[in-house]
C-alpha cells in the first residue's frame, strides 16, 4: 500500500509556467497548487519517498515567492498577482525546510533561505497583512474582517461558518515549532544569540495557560471570547505531531486520547464531535450546503496522519503501537480501490463515511498517510 501511494505521490508533482519551477498540485479534479497544500503535503510527497531535489526546488520556488513574511497561497496566473491569504503556510515552510534538512542534511540550501526564514518571524512578530501578528504574550493573532487565513477558510458572502478570527490552536503551535527550529538553525550556522530560544520559551509558557480545557481533556480550539473556543475540532493534535511541542507527556496523551474518542473515523478525523450543535452529518448538495459542512463535521483524510503520528509519539513508538497503526491503516486498502485507484480522496461525510467525497485524489492526503508508513518503519 505504502509502494501504491508513493507512485500516486508523484502524480501532484507539476512545473508551472509563470514560476518556472515545480510545484504540487492540492487535488483532481478541482484544485491548482495552494502555499499551505503543498507545505503540508510536501513532507511526505518528497521527503518520505526520498525526492529531495523536487523537494528542494518546490521550497526554492516559494522562497522566491516570500513577501511581507507570507507565502503566497496562489500563485500568479496571467494577470493575477499572487493571494497572500494564509497565515500558516509561511510556518509551515519553516517546518519543511527543518524535515528536508533532518533527511538530506544539507546546511547550504539551510544557508541559502535562512534570510527568508528570517524575514517570516520578523513579520509575525511586527504583524503583517490579514490581522496576522503576535500578541504581547508572544502568542500569534490571525484573521479580521471576512478575512479567512487558517485552513478552515470557507466563506460564503458575509458568512465565515467557521470563523477563527484570534489565536487558533494549529498556528500557535506551528509559530513555537518554527521558532525551535530556527534557535536550532541558528547555531547550526553559527549565529550570534538570536533570541528564538527565549521567544519560545514564553510561547510555551502563555500556549499551556491559554490554550488547555481540563474539563474536556483536551485543547482549545481557538482563544477569542466566543463559543468557538471550546469546540472540539481537529486541529489540537497537530500541537502534538510537530516536531516541537509544548505540552507535557500527560496531556498529550490526553489531546491523542480526546481526539480518537471525539473525532476518529478509520478514513479520517471529523471537523467537529458529533455532539457540537453545529455538526453537519452529511456532506452535498448545492454549494451553500456544501460550504456549511466542509469544516463543520466533515471527515477530512489529511489529519489522520498527524493523529498517527501523535499516537505513536505519545506511545514511545514502541512495536507493540507500530503494530496497532499497522493493523489500522489496514482499511485505507478499501478507500484506494474507491473513487481514484490507488490514491486517497479529500474527504467523507461526517455521520457515516464510507464513500468518498471532494477531490478524489488529494495530494495532503496522500502525502500524511505516506509519512505514516515511513514513521512505522
């Protein structure tokens, strides 16, 4: 299954024209390449598959592509100028950058973006363009107006049916990841004191007090005020499959242990816990119905990797939790002979998925699953 998706990895690999370099198209039928698809499916499209000078050149092409301290979330096409309308990708290009290095160990190309890298913290924390800067708790604030930046970006007219405006929980924990990263970058370059190391150290500090439910278990979704906040969604388990995390051991097995009782299905995670008054079951219809559901319950493939990744971190990646991952992933045999043959799709319905929906070929998904073969291994 493993050697099945790593061919259907390369599949999303293109060369755009008005870029002349290569990129990684999100999905088929429907979707072009977007900065934050392909800084979260990149890892394991490239890297996992051993494909580090496409891997190379795709983060090359973004780097060029930096303004403001954002990577562009649509390239130029014709006349269009690039969309800058993505708080995480930035992070997440980071993120890449320390996993192609962590693979091919090579400093140069480290050297060559570490300006970019650079330029990225800086922004964030000065502030930027769609509300996107850090508080005084050194915590990262995104979103204003109808301005929609995480990855749960519908909008429909005046409507955000998933709105996130604040500190929302995945970003918080990109922007402490990105920060380590870059203490370690800069004495792997032998740097001057640079500061990230105790930016950190208070992100950690303001993320633990800020950001943990001890009555559910688990993480908050988002800290603005609103009812959103304590909504469990699936974004926490991404502040525990990062390489960087700041929680302790217990409450990262409490966030693993929330997220499967609340959120797993075998094909996916759920947007949203079927007892949230705003769950939508069924994913179809005409496009407003569509867009209601999308974050609101629908099962999405790509976080079911970060979900394995974390169970197995929380585990101590011992053979008897490799065993259990094994035996689960078992069922994504029955979700490659549908739809598209040999690739996974973008989602399911959130009341019962079993058929796909979506992209039915979509290359984050592809590419999580992909870095959970390689980490059972």
């Amino acid at each position: 299954m493993a050697k099945v998706l790593a061919k259907s990895a390369g599949q999303f690999v293109s060369r755009r024209e008005s870029t002349d370099g290569k990129t990684i198209l999100a999905g088929y039928p429907f979707f072009e390449d977007w900065g934050r698809d392909t800084m979260i499916a990149l890892p394991g499209v490239c890297i996992s598959t051993g494909q580090y000078e496409t891997a190379k050149e795709i983060l090359r092409t973004f780097a060029v592509h930096e303004k403001d301290g954002l990577m562009p979330n649509l390239f130029p096409e014709g006349k269009n100028e690039p969309r800058y309308n993505t708080v995480d990708a930035a992070l997440l290009f980071i993120n890449c950058v320390y996993l192609y290095y962590q693979a091919a160990g090579d400093l140069d190309f480290v050297k060559e973006v570490w300006p970019v890298m650079e330029r990225i913290v800086a922004n964030y924390q000065a502030g930027t363009r769609h509300g996107i800067r850090m508080d005084e708790d050194g915590l990262i604030l995104a979103g204003e107006g109808l301005d929609q930046v995480t990855w749960m970006d519908v909008r429909v007219g005046d409507l955000l049916p998933t709105p996130r405006h604040g500190k929302p929980v995945e970003v918080n924990a990109y922007w402490y990841n990105a920060l380590r990263i870059m203490e370690m970058f800069a004495s792997e370059l032998g740097m001057e004191y640079t500061g990230y190391g105790v930016l950190s150290d208070k992100v950690r500090t303001s993320f633990r007090q800020q950001f943990w439910n001890e009555e559910k278990g688990c993480l908050k979704d988002l800290i603005s005020g609103t009812k959103a906040d304590t909504q469990i969604r699936c974004n926490q388990i991404w502040a525990v499959s990062m390489p960087f995390g700041m929680m302790d051991e217990e409450q990262e097995r409490q966030v693993v242990r929330t997220v499967y009782e609340k959120l797993y299905t075998p094909y996916g995670l759920r947007t949203l816990e079927e007892a949230d008054e705003e769950f939508h079951p069924f994913y179809g219809g005409e496009m407003i119905k569509r867009d209601l559901a999308y974050h609101q319950g629908t099962v999405w493939v790509f976080p079911l990797g970060a979900y394995y990744l974390a169970y197995l971190k929380v585990h101590g990646y011992s053979e008897e939790a490799r065993q259990h991952v094994r035996k689960q992933l078992e069922v994504m045999e029955s979700a490659m002979r549908e739809g598209c043959i040999g690739q996974l799709p973008e989602i399911y319905d959130g009341g019962n998925p079993t058929s796909s929906k979506g992209c039915f070929a979509q290359a984050w998904s592809v590419g999580e699953i992909l870095r959970v073969y390689e980490a059972v291994e």
